[in-house]
C-alpha cells in the first residue's frame, strides 16, 4: 500500500497501471468506512499476490486530485487500467464483496513457467503478414467473445488499409462500443478514416484548416478536422498535439470529444507489454508514456 499525493500520483498509478491494475482508495482519517475498508484492502493486496496495486489518497489532502475523479463520498475506491479509469465502487464493502468486484476486474492468476516458456519458444510471425493475419483471425473464430483478440485483429486490418475487411470483423461487436473502451477507439480510427476518405484533396484541406486556425485559435471544429485527418494517415503524435491544443483551451468541448479521441490513440499505437522476469515491471513505451503525462497534466490542471 502507499500514500499518493499530487507529486507522486503519475508514477505511482498512471504510470504503474499500465504494467498491473491500481485500486485507488480515496479516503479521510475522520472517515469511520474508511478505518473498516482499509484494512481489508491491505490484506487483499497481500493476499492476491501482486494481481493489484493498492494506493491511498487523502482526499482532505488532495482536493485536486478527489476532484479530477469526481469524488462526492468516502470510502470511494477507482481501479484504474492503462492509465484510465475502468470500474469503481463506494462504500465500505464486506471483504467477499471486495473479492467479488476484484475477481471481476483484474487478470487471472500468472502462467505458470512451463506455459510462458513454451510461449516464448514460439516467436509471433511477422506483423502485417498473412501469418499474422491468420493467427489473428483465428483467434476470433476460436472466441468470439474474447475482445482482446479481436481488438488486435481490427486494429491490424484497419493499419494495413483493409478497412472494409476491418469492419465486417468488427461488425458484431458494434454495439459494445459503449461497454469496452478499445472497440470505442476502433469505432473512432474507422470515423477518422471514413472522414478522410471524403476528401480525397487531404493537401489542399488541411492548408484550409490552418488558415481557418491561424485566423482563431479556438476553432475547436477545425482543430478537430486537422486531428482526424492526421489520425486516418496513423501520424499518432501530430493528431495529439493537435487535440491538447483543444483541451489546453477548453477540456469538456463538444462533451470531452477531443480528450476521448486523445485515449484513443493511446489505445491504438500502445503494443502489448513484453514477458520480462518475476519481480520484474515491464518497460513503457517512451511515447504512450509521455503523451500519457502530457494528458494528465492538461486534465488536472
């Protein structure tokens, strides 16, 4: 367990939950829940063996942070995954429930070595091979309801360019757009590709969006434009630097549209964390890691 304040609270949960899920408890040490709550959060830690991490915010302490998530009562506890926040509850739950709501959310327990090394024995084809292709089309027939897999097998199709093969594969989970961020990311990367495709002159439109900007910095529409068309050609840090400049000037425009499509990208271009050693936490990728940073430090100030 460790106390997070507003100075640590990006390595200690933005940047650790993407390598394992961190339950924040936002708490009080007037808060008699919270007394009861703690304590069996802290035995759960140790008992599910590093599947979470948990960290406490003082939310008398850390008003800022309390309300970035909307904290309105204590206990609250958020669970966070790659840096966003996925499931939460309030209250002092019973320690089975606590085992319920963790049990929902968090990975299975780690291979064991005899599967990781036959894993690693096996090297991935080559990306963007028919391979590839196949191994990853394989694994939706396999599972059908396992979203990671096809996650990966639209994500590739729609970065190869095959986007009609792209939402034929993406067509039955549609409408879980809503229920699972990713396939929202996937949703918007086809939107942006669709809006590119009507303007075939991509040249001549985007010297029209930055005359339209150079003549008002706050034309959020054409920012917005300018962000898609660099998100159809996968120029991913262009398109970003592009939606900061909305969300420096005005966060919730066009009901948080900017700063949903910036997590998008982030969910597009970030690649699966590499086995290392027990014990060990995976590296970052250097750009989701800085982009991550670039986004809580405009959402939070």
């Amino acid at each position: 367990m460790i106390d997070v304040t507003l100075e640590n609270f990006e390595t200690e949960v933005i940047a650790a939950s993407n390598a394992i899920p961190v339950l924040v408890d936002f708490w009080a040490p007037w808060c008699g829940p919270c007394k009861v709550i703690g304590p069996l959060l802290e035995k759960l830690e140790v008992a599910y063996e590093g599947r979470f991490k948990l960290v406490k915010i003082d939310s008398d302490q850390e008003q800022q942070l309390a309300s970035a998530f909307g904290i309105r009562s204590i206990p609250t506890c958020i669970l966070l995954k790659n840096g966003q926040p996925v499931d939460g509850f309030m209250g002092a739950l019973p320690e089975g429930k606590l085992r319920e709501f963790l049990d929902k959310n968090l990975p299975p327990a780690d291979e064991t070595p005899q599967e990781v090394e036959a894993v690693e024995e096996a090297p991935p084809p080559d990306a963007g091979s028919d391979e590839h292709f196949e191994q990853l089309q394989h694994a939706v027939a396999a599972d059908p309801a396992n979203n990671d897999a096809r996650f990966s097998y639209v994500k590739a199709l729609l970065l190869a360019g095959r986007t009609d093969d792209a939402k034929v594969a993406f067509a039955p989970v549609i409408a879980q757009t809503t229920l699972v961020r990713r396939f929202d990311s996937l949703a918007r990367l086809i939107e942006a590709i669709d809006f590119a495709q009507t303007h075939d002159n991509g040249l001549e439109v985007l010297v029209h969006l930055d005359s339209r900007i150079g003549a008002n910095k706050r034309d959020f529409e054409a920012r917005f434009d300018r962000a898609r068309l660099l998100l159809a050609h996968q120029k991913w840090t262009e398109a970003m630097d592009e939606l900061l400049e909305i969300l420096m000037r005005d966060k919730a425009w066009n009901e948080e549209l900017a700063r949903k499509t910036y997590i998008a990208i982030l969910d597009l271009i970030e690649q699966p964390k590499p086995k290392v050693a027990d014990g060990q936490i995976p590296p970052d990728d250097p750009v989701v890691a800085t982009y991550r940073r670039r986004l809580s430090s405009v959402v939070l100030s």
